[in-house]
C-alpha cells in the first residue's frame, strides 16, 4: 500500500493572532469589572430584582471576558508548542464554550432569583436604581464599542472568502468565536440593562412593580437563548462534528469532476482554524495518478489547509 503523500513531522499552526482585539478586550474586563461591583452594590441597596440580575449577569461578563482574553494570551506564547498538532487555535473556542457555560448558570440564577421576587415582592428605590441602570448602560455601549471593529471586521473577511471561493462556508465558520463569545456577552449585558431600565421606569411611573421581577425573567432567557447558539458552534468545533460542511461536497465534486477516475473510500474533515480545515481522502482508483496529482484539484479550495491523500489500486 502506498504511503500518504503527506506525513508530517512538525506541528502546524493555523491560529491567527488578534492583538488588537486581545488589547481592546483586556479595557472591557476592566470596565466591566468596574461597573459589575456598582450595579450588585446598587441593586442590594436599593432593592432592585432588575439591577441585580444586571448586576450578576455583568459579573458573569466579567469572568468570561477575562477568560476571553487570558484565552489570547495563552493561543500566542504557546504558539508553534511542538504540543500541539494544529496549533492552538481551539485554546479560543475552549474558552467560548466555556462562557457559554457562563452565561447559562448565569440565566437560571437569573430566573430563580425573578420567581422568587415574583412570589414575594418587596420595596424598590426605584430613582437611585434607574441611575445606575443607566450607568451599566453606557459602560455595556462603550464595551461593544471596543469589540465591535474587530467583530464587524471577523464578519466581513469571512464573507469575502465566500464570495472569492463562490460558496457560503456558513455564517459562524469565518469568525473568532472567543471574539464572537466576548462581544455576545457585552451585548446580552446592553439588552438585560435596558430590560431593568424599563422596569424601573414602569415602576416609578405607573407603580407596575411587578415589572421588575418580569424582566429579569425576560433577560434570563434572552440570555439563555445566546447562549444555547455559542455552545452548539463552539461545541461543534470542539468535536469536530463537521463532517456535515460545505466544503466535503465540495471536495467529492472536485475528485469526481478530475481527469482522474477514483472512488472516495475514507473521508475525514476536521477545523484547525477560524477558516482553515484539514482533510483526509482515501482513494481507490485504476489510474496511474499520484497521491499529489490529486491534491493539486484540491488546491483550489484555499479552506483546505492541510491534506493527506493515500491512493490506492482499484
């Protein structure tokens, strides 16, 4: 049997580095740190279910935007660690799964806590509270300020390589998910202050106290649905369960489409970065091709990082 054209003898690493995000992040945690103890503090104090949930979701934010970027940190120095076969871009997608975690524990202490002051209500200062509502507004707005250049860029040079390759790779395969988990985070935290924002408001105004409660119920499943989606294409990636991509068909069709009569025996397609696959094909054919005649019709997918090819006699 005839060797893989390929057998490698040194890692490979497809991570991309994001310095600019990995700075941009580091000035969120701090930010949300900072605006997390205001908000717990305030909610306590004031007897807030809406600031509190706030609050406590901020406070996952901050943990999770910490692990967002220690997660950058760690992906460069451990870059080209002979450790890793494919580099270190899944030390990222580790860490989205992980504040996807986050933020779930996050929507149910959310829920218990709204149920509960649902059940029971009590007094709210709702004047002092709306202020600080207001406060973790602008520090939400100001954090997806400063991931929102990254985020829109991740977004738009995915979909350039769609449109250069004449194909859809799907919306999440082109992003930085530890990037994409962050700017979730901030944004889920912006929409849970608006919600206690609107309760306070509904409070003070029209004596709806019921509000409160209501739209902490309201934010933990905003949350909860968040972050449902960013554990399915995290986990996925951790799984490597994408053996259902656009790109293996386009891989059969490109064996199938060659001067080269073959039958696809084994086929194996795993991600090793944001927009990188590596590929394993097995193939019986009666041709005299080589192992690198067919990876050259290959080559044109840019996606295909990294290819094995075995060739065996029909």
């Amino acid at each position: 049997m005839p060797a893989p054209a390929f057998a490698p003898s040194h890692p490979h690493d497809f991570h991309e580095s994001n310095p600019l995000a990995e700075r941009d992040t580091l000035r969120a945690v701090v930010l949300t740190a900072l605006m997390m103890v205001l908000e717990i503090a305030g909610g306590w104090y004031f007897n807030s279910m809406a600031l509190l949930a706030d609050g406590w979701h901020m406070s996952s934010h901050a943990l999770a935007l910490g692990l967002a970027f220690f997660a950058y940190v760690a992906a460069r120095r451990l870059k080209g660690d002979g450790r890793f076969a494919f580099g270190t871009w899944k030390i990222e997608v580790l860490a989205s799964y992980s504040s996807a975690l986050l933020l779930l524990a996050v929507a149910a202490l959310m829920l218990f806590e709204s149920l509960a002051r649902l059940i029971n209500p009590s007094p709210i200062h709702y004047a002092q509270a709306i202020v600080i509502a207001a406060l973790g507004l602008l520090v939400n707005l100001a954090c997806a300020w400063l991931l929102r250049d990254h985020h829109e860029h991740e977004h738009e040079h995915g979909h350039d390589h769609d449109h250069d390759h004449h194909h859809d790779h799907g919306h999440a395969h082109g992003h930085d998910l530890n990037l994409r988990a962050a700017y979730l985070h901030v944004l889920a935290d912006a929409a849970t202050s608006v919600l206690a924002m609107f309760a306070l408001l509904g409070g003070l105004l029209w004596g709806a106290a019921w509000l409160d409660p209501l739209m902490g119920i309201v934010g933990a499943v905003l949350v909860a649905t968040w972050a449902r989606g960013l554990l399915r294409q995290s986990g996925r990636v951790l799984l490597d369960a994408e053996m259902d991509a656009p790109v293996l068909e386009e891989v059969r069709q490109a064996i199938a489409a060659g001067p080269y009569p073959a039958r696809i025996t084994d086929l194996h397609l795993w991600r090793v970065g944001k927009r990188k696959y590596a590929c394993i094909l097995s193939l019986s054919t009666a041709s005299p091709a080589r192992p690198e005649d067919f990876k050259a019709l290959l080559g044109a997918h840019q996606v295909l990082a990294h290819v094995t090819v075995e060739v065996n006699p029909a």
